[in-house]
C-alpha cells in the first residue's frame, strides 16, 4: 500500500511492480498548494497521475484523501467545498471512495503555524464539531453525485449514513481486490484509528514538500537535507550521513528502513 501527494517518480515502474506485488494506492490531493503546501506537485498534474494509476489498474485500486482539513483565517468551510467539487468532478469514474478528516494539531506542528502567522499572518481558526460536521455532510453529497463515497479518518463524530469509518489500512479491500485472504487484527496508532496492523517504511524528517500541518517533519530545513542525501541505489532510505532525532520509543530504529525499490 502506497501513500503519496506525487506518484510521478514511480509511474515508470508500475508495470514492473504489478508483475511482482499486489498493489493499492492512496493519493492525497488537497488543493492546498502555496497556502499550507510549499513543494507539493501541481493539482493538475496530481489528477494526471491519478488518471493514469486507475486507468492502468482500476477505480478500485486506488482512493482519494482530501485529507487534511485546515482551518485557518483564510481558508474555511467555503474553500474546501470548493476545491473539493472542483477535484471531485474531476476523479469522477477513477475512483469510489475518499477519505477525509480534520487536522490534529500536534504541539509540533503548532510551531510550524506559530512561524506561518509571523511570516504571512496565516493562523489556525478553531471550529466546533457541529461546524465540521456541516463541512463533511456537504462533501458526502458532492461526492455521491460523483459517485465517490466518503470516509472518516480518526474523526468519529462525523460517521453518519453518508461519511463511513475509515481504515486506511484495510485488509477487507485487498481480500476482494486480490481474492486472498489476509488474516490481521486492527492495530489504531491513535485514537479512533480503523487500520489493521501493517509495517510500515517510511521514515520522518525526510519529505521536502513543506506541509505545515506534517506531523512527519519535526524540522522542514532537515528533511530537505535528509532528502537530498538519499541514494537511490543502496538498500536503506537512510544513509550514515542522515540526521537523526530522537526516537520515538514506539517506533522502530530508522535503520530498519528500506527501500522497496532496490529490492527488485
């Protein structure tokens, strides 16, 4: 299972890895870049990429997050109703489900909005769930006229006849895509969580897109160095020159990490 906001650097190797591995693919596209997004591809091309992925495998290969949401003083309810139309029309016949859900806002990455309010006066806007709940009623209906039903990540509150619960991880649809029977007990990794257990091979402060609202990134400026150092031929995401931060004592060490590519 892969998750990305830009597919482009693999899109040449998916005939290959769909010979080898049964793949699902789940593709973030927000419509947030050059607000809340600094190096995230461009919308357009994202759709592309999403086009191309399903065409090549099917609509149920591969499922939308319009996920997170934001709120601040400059983007509300009306802009991701929006955006959200607007991608949605779009993915129409590419895929059926989407999963969406509000932003935790970890003390970590309340320093990145503390800094983004200094330098571009952007600040976050604390809505009740009844808010919320309004925002997500209004997107399950433009998504069923699209025929992409919604699901909930972590935010129970807004499970109702049109929002299901979400398990990013979900061994329901790989039994059926791939007609297997996988065999996994739900493992949350926070509260309200639907997935089943999984391993899991990425590893934190080595994105460059700049989300403020990453809780991978402790530090933007380290993830792109960490980024860069990354050679694409050796066994390990990490490389002895990488930065290091403390480790999370529930996470495993980050020379564990590997790169599935390389091991074709």
């Amino acid at each position: 299972m892969f998750w990305s906001k830009n597919y482009g650097p693999m899109l040449d190797k998916l005939d290959e890895l769909k010979d080898k591995y049964r793949l699902y693919f789940l593709f973030t596209i927000t419509g947030l870049k050059g607000i809340l997004e600094e190096n995230v591809i461009d919308p357009n091309v994202a759709i592309e990429q999403f086009i191309n992925i399903s065409s090549k495998f099917s609509p149920e290969h591969i499922q939308w997050r319009f996920d997170p949401i934001v709120l601040t003083n400059v983007i509300q309810g009306d802009f991701y109703i929006n955006k959200f139309r607007e991608i949605a029309k779009r993915l129409c016949g590419y895929t059926h489900r989407c999963y969406i859900s509000f932003a935790n806002i970890y003390p970590k990455v309340l320093r990145n909005f503390e800094h983004l309010e200094r330098e571009r006066g952007i600040r976050l806007v604390e809505k009740d769930n009844a808010y919320k709940k309004k925002i997500a009623e209004e997107l399950a209906d433009i998504g069923l006229k699209y025929d992409i039903k919604l699901y909930s990540c972590c935010n129970d509150f807004l499970i109702s006849d049109k929002i299901g619960k979400a398990s990013c991880i979900d061994i329901n649809i790989l039994n059926r895509l791939y007609n297997i029977n996988i065999k996994a007990s739900k493992s949350p990794t926070r509260q309200q969580c639907g997935c089943y257990k999984s391993v899991d091979i990425g590893v934190y402060n080595t994105c460059p897109n700049g989300c403020y609202y990453c809780y991978a990134n402790y530090n933007k400026e380290m993830a792109v160095r960490n980024y860069k150092q990354h050679d694409s031929r050796s066994m390990f995401l990490l490389n002895k020159n990488i930065e290091l931060v403390k480790r999370l004592p529930d996470k495993k060490c980050e020379c564990e990490q590997i790169s599935i590519f390389d091991m074709l």
